[in-house]
C-alpha cells in the first residue's frame, strides 16, 4: 500500500500499537441531536480519517457491541500484518526521518 493513503502514519502506527496490545477501539455513533460518530481508544478519540482508512482496508471489524451500546473494533489478521510491516517499518527509520514523519504526516 502506498504510504500516501496512510493518514498521519505515526499517530496511524500509535493507533495499531494500541489496538494491538491494550484495548479495541470504541466506535460511538452519532445520534439525531447533531453529533457524528466518534472513535475512542484508550479514553482517546481517534482522528476520523484514521478510524475510516482502518475500516475501509479492512484493517479493523466490529466486534460486537459494548453493554453500553458503543462498537468494539477489532483487529482483523491483515490489520496484525499491517501492524507488524508497521512497526518494522519505523524501526527501521533513523531519529531524523522520525522526526520528520511524526511532524509532516
């Protein structure tokens, strides 16, 4: 995949990291009184451009919901191959290219 369609790719790689070893993200979706659906992981929101490229690629499912009503996402098997080529990917970056991805996208 092009890392051009990758949103944000270190706070996308963050997002990954998370979802990974911690928690699913939440997906709360939006009601009549004006308010869009919202991401939260790790009492977080989630830019709505990542959430949706890790949808849309198939990165993350719905897991079933929550007993409050929220949607747990999941990682899916090439959302965890993702995640790994990820974070091969920035260990193999030096401190400058780091740098220069976390402040330019």
């Amino acid at each position: 995949m092009p890392t051009s369609t990758i949103p944000s790719r270190s706070e996308t790689l963050q997002v990954l990291r998370l979802i990974g070893k911690f928690e699913p993200i939440l997906m709360l979706t939006g009601d009549d009184e004006g308010y869009g659906t919202r991401w939260i992981i790790a009492g977080q929101q989630v830019q709505p451009a990542i959430a949706r490229f890790l949808m849309e690629s198939g990165f993350i499912s719905d897991a079933g919901k929550t007993e409050f009503g929220a949607h747990r996402l999941t990682l899916t098997e090439a959302g965890k191959l993702f995640r790994e080529k990820g974070l091969a990917w920035w260990g193999s970056l030096s401190l400058w290219q780091k740098i220069k991805i976390t402040l330019f996208g």
